[in-house]
C-alpha cells in the first residue's frame, strides 16, 4: 500500500509547488494507477477541485465508464463528504487515506457516508497509511501560511 | 421558490429527453440564474456528472470564484452526499429541494451533510418544494423503464 500512498504523495507535492493545500490522490485498477490527482481549488477557482474528484473524472474518461467497480483510489487526507460521496458513486472498491480529518472526514471521523448502506454500494477503507508524512506535509504548509 | 424550481424542473425534462434520471438544478444569486444543470452521468459515463456539481462548476466558472457565498441551489431531488458536501464546499447559502430522497437524501433523511458543523459553514435548506411534481418526474420515469 506505501508504493501507492507515495505515489499520491508525489500529487501532493504537485499541490504545494503551487501554493495549494498539497493533497493529492490516485486510482489504481488491477495494480495498475489508471487516473491522479491533486488539489487545484485555488488555481482553478473551482470548489470541486479535490484530489479525488479530478482522479475519478480521468478514470472515468480513461475507462469510459462511471462504472470504477473494483478500483481502488489512495488519497493522502481522508475524504470529505464531497469526495467520499464521489467515491462511492463511482462505485470504487476500496479506500486508503493517509491523515485522519476530525473536522470533516467523511470514512467515520466526522460523517460516515462510506460504511452506511444507504448507497448502492459499499466499498472497504483503510486509513491512517503513511499518516505522519500526508499529515506532515499538510500540517507543514499551515504553519508556512501563518508564519 | 416555485419560480425556480420549475427552472429546476425545465432541466430535468432536459434530462428526461436524453433518457438520463430526470433530476435537475439551478444556481441564483440576487434573484438571477447564474448557472444550470441536468444530470448527465448516463450519456457522460461520469460518476460526477449529477445536476448539482454541473450547476456548482458552471457558477464557479462564471463568478471566477469557488466561493458562491449568498447563492442558491434550486435542485428537484434532495442531495445525495456528494452534492450535498459539494453545496458546502462552495459554500452556498440556501438549498431549496423538490422531492425527498430517503435512501440517499444528504439533507437530513439518510445522511445529515448540511445540518453538521463540521464544514466550515452552515447553510440552510428547505425540503418538499413542489415535491410533487418533482417526484413524479422520477417515478414515471422509472415505471417506464420497467414497463
């Protein structure tokens, strides 16, 4: 799970070399990393520019399928309601997060959009892999913005 | 509120001629429309592509900002999490829905996205505006495909 973590980790870095909170993300499908992603909200003054929503969209173009049964997406935060819902509405399988997000984590910390059943689907998650450099990283660039 | 749900409603016929979900939305600031959206995800093959987040992408583009502080979203069917905790993201103020969606709703009847302080704001909503109508866009619209 680490050789994907830093692989998400290298988007997070993407992030941050443009001054934006440096979360980063990508989906892998049969071992294999198919869509990344990584947090652009400031750039593209968009507010569903996440790591995880720009990595769904490309799996899905790449796939041509809304359809992600059976991919996995890595993700250097816990997802957000927004990208947790996404998540399970592209049906991806499984979940694996570096930090935990107390104030707004949506894999149990804050909301639990993942392990309820209402969706048509249900998906695994894994959190807290590589938690001290994805924490670290995000921590790290607060401090600079308040320094 | 009726003016611009049926503006909603307009979107989801939209939807209804491309044999998509009939579900559609409409974003107003100081009492103008400002961006539109019908839900795609069929004829797009994207998970994302709900009414709402084409709607929140549209409005974002157009003020240039990922804040629509003051807005308004006008959607015919109560939010599921991902357009729920992206109505939050960008930071919308008022949500006014059409029927209510007990499986999946984010409002409050599955999942509690608006209600929770957990994101960095609050917004208000109001639920069962021409629920009607809206409802039975969708029921028709799946009766027939079971016909």
């Amino acid at each position: 799970m680490d050789f994907y973590m830093n692989k998400a980790l290298e988007q997070a870095k993407k992030a941050l070399s443009r001054d934006e909170v440096p979360i980063g993300a990508v989906i892998v499908k049969d071992g294999v990393i198919i869509a990344r992603g990584y947090n652009k909200r400031e750039s593209s003054q968009n507010a569903l520019a996440h790591a995880e929503i720009i990595a769904i969209s490309k799996a899905c173009k790449k796939l041509k399928s809304w359809r992600l049964d059976g991919a996995e997406i890595y993700v250097t935060l816990e997802p957000c309601p927004m990208c947790a819902g996404a998540i399970m509405n592209a049906r991806i399988s499984k979940i694996v997060f570096g930090a935990y997000e107390p104030k707004s984590g949506a894999c149990g910390s804050k909301f639990d959009v993942i392990g309820d059943s209402g969706l048509n689907h249900n998906a695994v998650f894994i959190g807290g892999v590589m938690e001290e450099e994805c924490s670290l990283l995000i921590k790290n660039y607060f401090k600079s913005k308040r320094g």
